[in-house]
C-alpha cells in the first residue's frame, strides 16, 4: 500500500533509535533535523520503502544515508561488516556520484574519529563509486574487497548484474537509494532502471528496502508506485515523504520593456540583457536558465559585455561563466568548481544545472523565457537557496507575449501549488528487449519466471504475455523468412519448452557496451561561410538530409545551407527569407497539458473582464497580484488579450478562445501557403497528434502533402498555394485516432528518427560491436532503409515500440482522444472565423514559427509528374527566352 | 509501369532489351542483412524473397530468351560458408529452369564463381558483347570498347534522385540514367536490391560517384527516368534540369 508519512519524530526520539556512536556525531554536528529527515529516518531505519520529495538543501540525502550508517557501524562494531555490499545508490549523473561520495567521506571520518575517542574499535565501512570512468585497477580492487556502499549510475547497475565475479558481491543487499528519482520516471532512462531493481532485487535473493529521492514532482503516490513496483498485482508498500514545500518561495514575472509589440526585437533583447545584468550585480550568485544552448552562449556574451563596461569591481570575464551539455566535461567540472568556491557571481545554464548537484550557494535563479512546466518552474527555482529555510527566490523574465501571458500563469499555479502531472511511459518493448538480452547472459530461464520478473516493474505491470513473447522472438533471430537464420540471434529461445538464454560468445559484450536508453546524437558544428564563425549544433541525421540551398532555423534565425563536410556544416545567414525545411529536431521544451489549460481559462477570464468594462488599471493591478508579475508584464498580458478581443468583435465574431470554445481561423500568407490555425490550449504534445491527424484526413482528401506547425498555444495546417484551406477536428473521431495518426506517420523524419533510436535501444543496431565503435553504420543503411525492411513484418517488436513511443511518450495522444471526446459530447467546440489575409493576435506565434513536419499524402506518382512538369515548364519558358 | 527507349523497356527493377529478348538486371545484393549484422546492424532476413518476386514478376512479364544479371548478385564480405549461400542457389535453381541465365561479373561476385561453375552457368568478366551491346557492372574504367558497341549498359552506381517539394519534404526515388559517351549510349539501371536506396546523383558531387566511367562524365545531359516501385516508370527530364527545377548549384 502507498502511505503518507504522518509521524513526525522529534530530535531525541531520532537519535534514540540510532547507534549511540552514530547519534552522539549527529548530536555533534546538527543541533535540529530538517523536514525530510524527522519523516524519514526512522520508518527507513523500520525498513520501510519510502520516497522522500523535497527541495535542494533540505537534508533528503542524509535523511536516507543516516539509518544506513547508524546499521552499519553497528555491525562494524560488532565486527560483523562482511565483505559484500549492503547498499547501492544510483544517481542520474556521474557529478552527483562523486558529490555523495565525498558527502559520505565528511560523516564517515567524524563518526570513526568519536569512535577512537571513546576507544570504540570498529571495521572500516568503505563506499565506492562506480561508473563508467572507474579505471580496471579500481574495478579490480572493487572486486577483491567490495565496498559495503556502492555509488553508481543505472547504466552501470545494469553492467554489474551480469559482471560475472562482482555480481555476487550483490546477493543480500539490504538497501537501495534512487536519487533524482524525478529526472528518471518521465523518460526511458527510468523505466530502464525498474527494470535492473527488480533484477536486482531477483539477484539480492531478498526484498531490499528502497528509497526514493526527488525534487519538486507530482503526484507522488504515482512516483512511489514507480520506486517500489509490483508483487502479485499490486504495488508494494512505499510511504511517501512529502515536504516540497518546505523552502518558502519568492516568485516574480518582469518584462524588460514597456511595448513588447511595437519595441524593436533588438531594443527588446538588450534591455533583457540590461535587467539580467541588473539582477546580477544586486545578488551574490545568479543561475540564469535559458531554454537553448545557443541561448545561454548569447546571455553569457551580452552579460560579459554589460557587467564589463560598469564601474564596479566584477571581472565579468572571470566571473560569469556557462554549463551545457555541448561544454566538455572537463570545463562544466571547471565551472562546478568554481561555483562550490563562491568564484562565480552568474552561471548561465539551459538543463544541465537542473538536477542536483552541489553547486554552493545561490540566492538567486533566473529564468529566461518559459520552463513550460510548474513542475520544471519550481524545480529550477528550489536550486535557490541552498540551505533549509532560505528562500527560494525566482525571477522569470519574458521577452514575448504568449511568454508572458504562460509564465505569469505558471508562477501563479506554482505559488498555489498546483503542480502538472508526470507521466511514465509504459511497456517500452526496446529497454524490455535489452534487459531480456542481459538476463539471458545471466542464466538460463524459464519464460515464464522471467515475465513474472518483468511484470513486477511498475511500467511493465500489464505487460501482456505476448507482447513479452515476441521481444523474445525478435531477440532469438524471429522474424526472419527462414528458419536457419536464428544463427543470427542474441539469445536461444525454445517457445516449447519455454526457456531461454545466451547465444553466442558476444552476448554479453553486447549488452555490457549497448546498454542505455540516451540516443547518441551525433552533433556537426555549424560555422558561418563568410566569416567561419561558429554558430550552434546540428545533428548529423538532419544535415545529412539538406541539400545545397535549403534554408532551415537554427538558434532562432534562418540559414542557408551551403555544404557539408565530414561533422563541418557551411551555411550563410539568410535572415529575411523563409525556411524550406522543416526543423524536425527542435529542442524545444513542449508546454504542458495542465499549464495550457489554466491558460486557455486564463486568457478567457480576462477578456470577459475588459468585456464587462471593467477598469483597465484595475484588470492589470488584479493580473500583477495574481501572478505576481511586475506592471510593464501585466499591462503586455492585458493589451494581448484586449487585442484578441477587439480584432474577434471587428469580425462580428462574439464568441472568445477559451477551454471550451476551439478558435479555428484560415489566414492566407503573402507567400501563396494558407494556413488553417487551431487556437487549442491543450499542451504541445496533444497538439502534436491532433494536428497530425487532421492534416492526414484532409491531406487525403485533396491529394496532397500538407505542411503542420505544432505550437504551444495551438496548432496550424499548411495548405499549399492553390489547395483551398478546409478541414474541422470535429470530423476526426476519438476511436480511430490512433489508427489515423499510425497511417500519418508513415515516411515521416519523425518516424525514422525515433526508429532508429528504437532499434538501438532494443540492440538492433548496436553502437559497440565487437571491441569498436560504430559509426559507420549509417553509411551502410539509412533509417528510411532499415524501416523499409522491417515495415511490413507483422507484429516487429521494435516497430511497435515506436509507435508507442511517438504516440504516447513523444506526444500525446490520451488528451488529444479527450479532445476530440469533448467536441463530440458537446463539452467544446469549434468557432469557425472566415478567411482573412491577416493573423490574428493570437497566432502570430504560430504562424511565425515555420514548419514542424509535413504529412505525406500525395502519391510518388502525382510528385513525379509534378516535378516533370516543372521541367517542361522550364525548357518551354528556356525555349521562348532563345526564341525571342 | 515502364517506359520504352527504342529498343529497350525500362521497368522499375530493370530493362528489357527487345532485339535480343534480354532481361537485365542489376545489383541484387542478396544476403546485405549479413553486411549490415558486421557494422552491428541486425535485420532479420526477408529480403531475398522481395528480390525473387521482383525477378519472377519480370520473367512472367517479358518472357525473355535470357536473363543477364548485371554484377553483384550476392553481397560477400568474407568466405563462402554454406549458409550464406542457400538463397543464392536457390535463386540460380529457381531460375534457371524457365530461362537461360548469365551473370556479368561485379565487385562482389568472387566466392560466386564456382557455384555458377558447378550450377553451368555463364559468367563474363569484365563484361560480355550481346548484338550491338556491351553489358559490364560498372565498377572498372571502360578500357577497349568492342567495335560493334554501340551502347554500355551498367549498374553498380545504384543511381537515384532526392526531390524536395514546396513544404520542404525530400523523398528519394531510384532511376536509370541515359546519356552518352561520344557516340556511344551509356545506360545506367537501378539497384533491384531493397536495401540500397542508392546515391542521390542530383545533389552528389562528381566526386561522390561510386563507378569510375560516370565520374568521368558529365552527368548534367544524362536523362532521369524514375524507376519506382510504387510510383511506376517516369521520364523526368535531364539532370540539369532537375538540379535547376530543385535550386542545386550545376556546378557540384
């Protein structure tokens, strides 16, 4: 059963349930315990699992690690310590490893320095990190005298498991501590881990006691479920330790510029810069956190450049510095250095800082743009404050409208408490596929047992018994026209007797340098042609598919492709021109569905409010209260919304977007492409699918490719000149959604990419064979390729997987099948506004943003003779040109 | 879903030679799945079957006196074991019971020799004159033409072409390529295989070409007929002109 913990242990009873050595150090050190600690140390001491969710600086990890101790040095006392590992705790990140080690090393010296005090003698307890930087001497080490707490990562976990010698090393262990348990449920990474718990737990030949650690995430009960998984049907128990709110927070929205509308984007952006720098100089340490790498090149930049030209006694150069995931990782050590040392007055990051590693003290955290998240928002901001009780100050400064009108909603619904949902994907046949490959080198197994395994797992608790059995197939050479291919396979599989295992000498080098659930991208630098200055980062898929001549947007700005070479991409500027290639890989963090959704009532409420006549002043005074916002962001949030009104009441039109009524507009561009636009405030990710799905309905209905935008505040389909604008989502029903947006995917950029990182994942394209690294392997077959092959194998594991994963985890598609539910039920519908050759307010973001993707419709044929009679155009008009 | 150029047909897997009764076709690549599982690629097998059908479907089509396979018919990396044989005898088997079948040497045929030895089957290398043809695979320099010649048909170039239309959506099909060489016709079909989608000769430099005779030539006059499986047999006009009618530079 999942639990609230609601006894709170005093100080005293704490330390009267630990070892006396242990308490006495306590007692030494920290004269009260912090929220997470007075819930959490005693149940876990009871062997309790428990999740702990709490802000940076509140204690969670020697809330979990101070019970473990206090046992251990008991048994060390007691010269009971074996030689064996009581503990594992894994972290997302390698920093935060070696930041727990030596936050281990501190109490660990204190405590066995007592203990000589008082003439105590006691077994040595060691902790060791295990990564994949830990050198063979030090694996070897590891192996002769394990440490009793081992500090890894999942992917490392996962490698020690079949580790033929130190695998042993783990039957019997009593604990497990999932750190940033947050950054884990949301993504693959995570259901990965499940896995190597409950195969873990499976090996430890016993039920260890597990703890979670998160920062800000909801709902919890769903998180606890995850950490602790199923037994007959049902999650264990798990008592959950709420205190996320127990650093008070100071939240507020500003806006640079009295105009955002008629103000220059230049005028715009500097005086960003001028408000970032003036934020700066009036705190010790600032975190900047923008939503792009490039952009967290140019704040560094313009902030060097400000803080520079002051008179005060800042050594901007010094002083100011940048962490990415793009930065080596020598210099993001560097930077994180420098942090801990109080050296650095702004660091500017786009996620790298989010999770918790120690970065010192920082009493201020700036954001730049929307995190589009509550969850992400207070996430960001509790790295304020580094100690209990401080509070977190936030600051969310807003360059756009739309920006403003979502942060200032957000900052509202965070001071509220209303935090979004998280969402965990569920029977990830890929990450299924790699962990059956590594218990296959384990042992011999019965299928059976092993699916009972699996479905102990939270995401893969209604795994069905055939879906398990054809990643086995697929694993053991399946799907192949004959028979005699199962040479070929990973694993053995008898499906009459019902057992499986390893096949072949590489099986378990394969899975020890395949594992992970990350795609590696592999990234080409983009310079400049005429001044071969370094603009930003391109995938390599996506530069392989350009063309001399195709423009694209990267950072923010158009480009023209010029040529490749080897992982160096040429283009020029071409700033005032319109894309030609959609940006299929935006980094873009999407809106999410309850944030969107408070907006659409948002927006909705104001507007009724100028509708009622009530006072300006008034409307931005309530608008700077509620969402604690400065005026020049409430008097932008109200002109937005006040000229969405006016331009809807020219046009006769008495109805106003909301949650309830869906805004359809077609606005016809300049450039002959009109655009159907869909004012739906239901998250990018529902957007993502809905959009598809009407533009392959329609797509079909006129014979051709059409173009969609999937935006945050809603979504566009692109109609080609001469194809007349048309199409409802009334028309699309609920029930066959899926089935719709399966045949919109097809031949889609999206749909090969994920493909590929599918199949890499699920150990159909290894990244690590045979000793070496494998880059080549896209020379040798596309993704386009590899999917054409595998498309029309019935029921192809990997294939499935990624529709699942396009459809549920990529976007959407729940809400969007909601969406439509409501429309059809009469609880929303659409608003038609007839064709204008002007956006409204509303969906200038949308129709500025260029395309997503396109839906393919048009037959090869009609695109053949399409272009054949683009040339016979041409030579005629070449014709009439020498003629004349 | 095909075209005729003279004497010849073109059809989406390959061409029909009608004054010989002649079916061609090029670069099958069978057991590529073996290829891609070195470079730590593991597709199940099921192409070969694509490749016969394909084959089949044009022997019942044209009913030929003769079927040339034009180089590369099984895609070897290392020694010849039995088990990567099988779909290749098989093929030969199959084959050679409606129709009188030789194969033109390509770059991948050496562990191939013997089979066709003891399956009796032709195997010309570097190439084989038929009537006013002369057939090679296409990965060696023309040397002495025959006399007669007056057309080369090849393949081992697997040419395509990638087109972008308006939205920004690229989609690669494959073709032959007509052109000449003084006065000699140079023809140049596409890869029967499934997993070579073959290289995009609009947008590849003269550098990137695979057969050493096309590098040599200006491709910009060489006629694009799309050869699709899906999409049937289109004339599409020169290779300038696409590359103009798609916005690349001519001068790659």
């Amino acid at each position: 059963m999942i639990s609230w913990a609601e006894r709170r242990y005093s100080y005293e009873e704490v330390l009267s349930r630990l070892d006396p050595t242990v308490a006495e150090w306590f007692s030494a050190n920290f004269s009260s315990l912090s929220p997470p600690q007075e819930y959490a140390v005693v149940p876990i001491l009871e062997g309790k699992n428990v999740l702990v969710s709490s802000p940076t600086g509140t204690g969670k990890t020697l809330a979990a690690f101070l019970g473990i101790v206090s046992r251990l040095f008991s048994l060390a006392s007691r010269g009971e310590l074996e030689d064996r590992i009581y503990a594992v705790y894994v972290s997302p990140l390698r920093a935060l490893n070696n930041d727990v080690y030596r936050n281990l090393e501190v109490p660990l010296r204190g405590i066995y320095q007592l203990a000589r005090e008082r003439g105590i003698e006691a077994q040595e307890i060691r902790h060791a990190v295990r990564t994949g930087d830990t050198p063979p001497s030090e694996r070897q080490r590891q192996l002769r005298r394990p440490p009793h707490i081992l500090i890894t990562t999942p992917e490392t976990l996962a490698i020690v498991l079949v580790a033929p010698k130190f695998r042993r090393h783990l039957e019997g262990v009593e604990w497990v501590i999932v750190d940033e348990i947050h950054s884990l449920v949301e993504n693959k990474r995570g259901v990965h881990l499940s896995l190597s718990l409950e195969r873990l737990e499976e090996l430890a030949g016993r039920s260890p006691v597990r703890i979670g650690l998160s920062a800000t995430i909801n709902p919890l009960e769903v998180v606890a479920e995850f950490l602790v998984g199923y037994e007959n049907g049902r999650p264990r128990d798990c008592l959950i330790v709420d205190a996320r709110y127990a650093k008070p927070l100071d939240l507020k929205v500003l806006c640079p510029v009295d105009d955002l509308v008629h103000t220059p984007s230049a005028v715009v952006s500097q005086r960003m810069y001028e408000l970032l720098a003036d934020l700066v100089r009036r705190h010790r340490t600032t975190l900047i956190f923008t939503n792009t790498r490039s952009g967290t090149e140019r704040v560094v930049f313009h902030l060097k450049k400000l803080l520079n030209e002051g008179v005060e006694d800042l050594d901007a150069d010094e002083s100011i510095a940048a962490h990415h995931s793009s930065l080596s990782r020598h210099v993001r050590h560097d930077v994180e250095e420098r942090l801990k040392r109080g050296e650095l007055r702004a660091i500017v990051s786009s996620t790298s800082l989010e999770l918790g590693i120690d970065i010192g003290y920082i009493d201020l955290v700036a954001q730049v743009g929307s995190p589009k998240s509550v969850t992400r928002a207070l996430q960001r901001v509790g790295r304020a404050g580094h100690r209990l009780h401080e509070v977190s100050k936030g600051r969310f400064v807003v360059v756009d409208r739309d920006d403003a009108v979502e942060v200032a909603v957000m900052v509202r619904e965070a001071l509220s408490g209303h935090l979004d949902r998280a969402r965990i994907p569920q029977k990830a046949l890929d990450v299924l596929a790699q962990h059956l490959a590594g218990m296959a080198v384990e042992r011999k197994w019965d299928a059976r047992e092993a699916f009972e395994l699996v479905r102990r797992a939270y995401p893969y608790r209604n795994l069905t018994w055939e879906e398990f059995e054809s990643v086995l197939r697929y694993l053991s050479g399946g799907y192949s026209e004959l028979e005699t291919y199962k040479v070929y396979g990973k694993i053995w599989y008898d499906p009459g007797g019902g057992a499986f295992g390893r096949r072949g000498r590489y099986a378990r080098v394969i899975y020890a340098t395949n594992i992970g659930t990350i795609p590696d991208e592999v990234a080409a630098r983009v310079y400049n042609v005429e001044n071969n200055r370094y603009i930003g980062n391109l995938e390599e898929e996506f530069v392989e598919r350009l063309s001399p001549g195709d423009r694209f947007v990267l950072a923010g700005r158009v480009y023209e492709f010029v040529r490749a070479k080897g992982l160096k991409v040429y283009v020029r500027p071409a700033f005032d021109q319109k894309p030609t290639v959609p940006s299929w890989f935006s980094e873009m963090l999407p809106l999410s569905y309850d944030l969107a959704v408070q907006i659409a009532r948002f927006r909705a409420r104001i507007a009724g409010e100028i509708e009622e006549g009530r006072d300006q002043g008034e409307i931005v005074a309530e608008i700077a209260r509620e969402c604690s916002t400065d005026e020049k962001a409430a008097r932008a949030i109200f002109e937005y919304i006040r000229e969405q009104l006016v331009f809807l009441r020219s046009l006769g039109l008495e109805e106003f977007p909301s949650d309830e009524v869906i805004l359809v507009e077609t606005y016809l561009s300049e450039d002959g492409n009109s655009y159907r636009v869909f004012h739906t405030l239901v998250g990018r990710r529902a957007n993502d699918a809905l959009s598809r799905a009407l533009a392959y309905l329609v797509g079909r209905r006129v014979g051709r490719n059409l173009g969609v935008v999937v935006a945050d505040n809603g979504f566009a389909l692109v109609f080609p000149r001469g194809v007349e604008p048309q199409g409802l989502l009334s028309e699309l029903d609920p029930d066959g959604l899926r089935a719709t947006l399966r045949s919109a995917l097809a031949n889609t950029e999206l749909l090969k990419r994920r493909f590929r990182h599918v199949a890499a994942r699920g150990l159909m394209i290894l990244r690590n064979y045979k000793g070496h690294e494998i880059r080549v392997s896209r020379q040798q077959a596309s993704a386009e390729t590899l999917l054409k092959a595998v498309s029309d194998i019935e029921g192809f594991p990997l294939l499935r997987e990624t529709y699942r994963e396009i459809m549920e985890d990529f976007m959407d598609v729940e809400t969007a099948e909601l969406v439509l539910r409501s429309l059809r039920e009469g609880r929303a519908r659409e608003v038609e506004l007839p064709p204008l050759n002007v956006p409204s307010p509303f969906s200038h973001g949308i129709v500025l943003q260029g395309l997503s993707d396109v839906v393919l419709m048009e037959d090869r044929r009609a695109m053949l003779e399409r272009f054949h009679r683009m040339v016979l155009e041409l030579v005629e008009a070449g014709q009439r040109a020498g003629g004349g | 879903m095909s075209v005729r150029v003279g004497e010849v047909t073109i059809f989406p897997h390959g061409a029909f030679l009608h004054d010989l009764g002649a079916l061609l076709v090029a670069d099958l690549h069978i057991g590529y799945e073996e290829v891609l599982l070195e470079s730590g690629i593991h597709l199940p097998r099921s192409q070969y079957g694509r490749i016969k059908l394909a084959i089949l479907e044009a022997l019942e089509r044209f009913d030929p006196d003769l079927l040339v396979l034009l180089g590369d018919v099984k895609h070897e990396f290392g020694g010849a074991t039995r088990q990567e044989w099988v779909e290749v005898l098989d093929l030969m088997r199959s084959l050679k019971g409606s129709v009188d079948v030789q194969v033109v040497r390509g770059n991948h045929d050496n562990f191939l020799i013997p089979i066709l030895r003891r399956e009796d089957i032709p195997f010309h290398d570097p190439g084989v004159e038929m009537g006013r043809y002369y057939l090679v695979h296409g990965h060696k320099p023309l040397e002495a033409l025959p006399e007669r010649a007056e057309a080369v048909i090849m393949g081992h170039e697997h040419p395509a072409i990638g087109l972008r239309d308006e939205l920004g959506v690229k989609r690669k099909f494959k073709c032959a390529l007509l052109g000449g060489l003084d006065d000699v016709k140079i023809l140049v079909l596409p890869a029967i295989s499934p997993l070579a989608p073959g290289t995009d000769i609009l947008s590849a430099p003269r550098s990137g070409l695979l057969s050493p005779i096309l590098s040599q030539l200006d491709l910009g006059r060489f006629e694009v007929i799309a050869t699709d499986s899906e999409a049937g047999v289109v004339r599409m006009g020169t290779v300038s002109q696409l590359r103009r009618v798609q916005g690349i530079p001519a001068d790659l």
